[in-house]
C-alpha cells in the first residue's frame, strides 16, 4: 500500500472526526443558556489551526453523537485503537 495514500486517507478522517465534533460543539454552544461551553472555544480554535482546518465554516454532516468520543477517534487517526488516557482518568478520577 501507497504511504502517502495511506497518510493522506488518515488525514482526511482526522479533518472529518474533527470538524463534526466542532460542529456538535458550537450546536451545544448555542443553545447553553449559561453559557459554559464557551469556555472550550480557544482550546477548540487551536485544534482546528494545528490542523490546519478552517475554523466556524458551515458543516453539513451529521451534528449528533458525542464529541469527545470524536475527538478520541481523531487523537489515533480514525483507527479502531483505544485511546489511553492514563491511570487517573481510566479510575473515574478525570
């Protein structure tokens, strides 16, 4: 199998894991009354800038699920792997 090929097709399900995440995010953002979720937007920006995907831009996709879990799938490049998030999270202390 082509390296590059390979790599870029990673890419592209990182971009996508990414941005639907974002999408659901500022869903959420916009109907929190208190305004909590505000809170995640620099971390959320500078996501997308390292990533090099365009931030606040429209997402047709589907806008349902849980956004962590996307954002999980998107730390081990669209693979089925699990994401380790160490002993003091995987104990309920995170």
């Amino acid at each position: 199998m082509d390296e590059k090929v390979s790599s870029g097709d990673v890419r592209l399900r990182v971009v996508e894991f990414v941005t639907r995440a974002e999408a659901i995010v500022e869903q959420i953002e916009a109907a929190a009354p208190d305004g909590r979720w505000a809170m995640t937007a620099f971390s959320r920006y500078r996501l997308c800038e390292l990533l090099e995907i365009m931030p606040y831009v429209r997402y047709d996709g589907e806008v349902e699920g849980d956004p962590a879990a996307l954002l999980d799938e998107a730390a081990v490049g669209g693979s089925d792997r699990r994401v380790d998030r160490g002993p003091e999270l995987a104990a309920g202390a995170g």
